[in-house]
C-alpha cells in the first residue's frame, strides 16, 4: 500500500466523547499536534521531548 492510500484513508480519534476525523493530516503529525492543532483540547502537553 503507497503513501497515497495511507494518506486518503481517515483516522477517527474519540476524546472527551468528542469524535474527530483526522482527512488529509500529515502521516508524520503527532498525536499530541493533532490533538493541539485539530480539537480544542489543550491539555496535553510534550513530557520529555524525545
């Protein structure tokens, strides 16, 4: 399966009771970008950054 398919095929992410459909983000996008970039959710923070 190329980069292409990977990327077409969408991700759905469940927080708080909230569902958000993660189309078209970046393969290499954190789960801590997104969650800080595509849902209101600010919480989260980077521990070690490593």
């Amino acid at each position: 399966m190329g980069s292409e398919a990977a990327a077409a095929r969408p991700v759905v992410v469940t927080v708080n009771g909230e569902r958000y459909e993660a189309v078209g983000v970046d393969p290499s996008t954190t789960l801590l970008e997104f969650l800080r970039t595509r849902t209101p959710v600010r919480g989260p923070k980077l521990g070690c950054g490593e």
